[in-house]
C-alpha cells in the first residue's frame, strides 16, 4: 500500500471539499467508471458519495469502495460511511 502523502490526507478530510460523484440506484455502472476515471485524471483527488441503504454492512462497503479503487487503479485515502476519497499520484 502507498502513504498517502500529508497534504493530500488534509485535502481530503477539508469540510470544503465536495463530493463530484454520486452511486445511486443504478450502482456501480461502466459510466461511473468512466466519470470516475476522467475526474482523477484531471484534478488526481475525488470524494465519491454511496447513495445510502445501498450497501448495509460496513466491511461490505469498505470491500467495494477497494474494489473501486482497484478498478480505477487509485488509492482509497479514506472511507467513512457512504463516503470515500480516491487519489491517483
């Protein structure tokens, strides 16, 4: 696993920022993929919100939130509720 590096960690836990992408009804499609994809690759730092009752079980989140990750080939800087941060250095 990479360290996230500090000012990255402090960006991310800043109350300012927002979150750009949604999972809704439709989960985990190609298209949020893609979108996920293109906003990591323009500003490397993205908050993505899990519309709640989505996934009930915490460790079940925090597995498709890696999942996420994986897939983007991003790191998780942090997950909290329906929420998670991704960085691609």
């Amino acid at each position: 696993m990479t360290d996230v590096p500090t000012h990255i960690r402090k960006m991310a836990h800043d109350r300012e920022f927002k979150v750009t992408i949604r999972i809704g009804r439709s989960g985990l499609s190609d298209a949020m993929y893609e979108e996920l994809d293109a906003q990591l690759s323009s500003r490397k730092v993205v908050k993505v919100k899990m519309n709640k009752g989505l996934i009930e079980e915490r460790a079940d989140r925090k597995a498709v939130f890696q999942e996420i990750a994986d897939r983007v080939n991003a790191i998780l800087v942090d997950a909290r509720g329906n929420v998670a941060i991704y960085w691609r250095s």
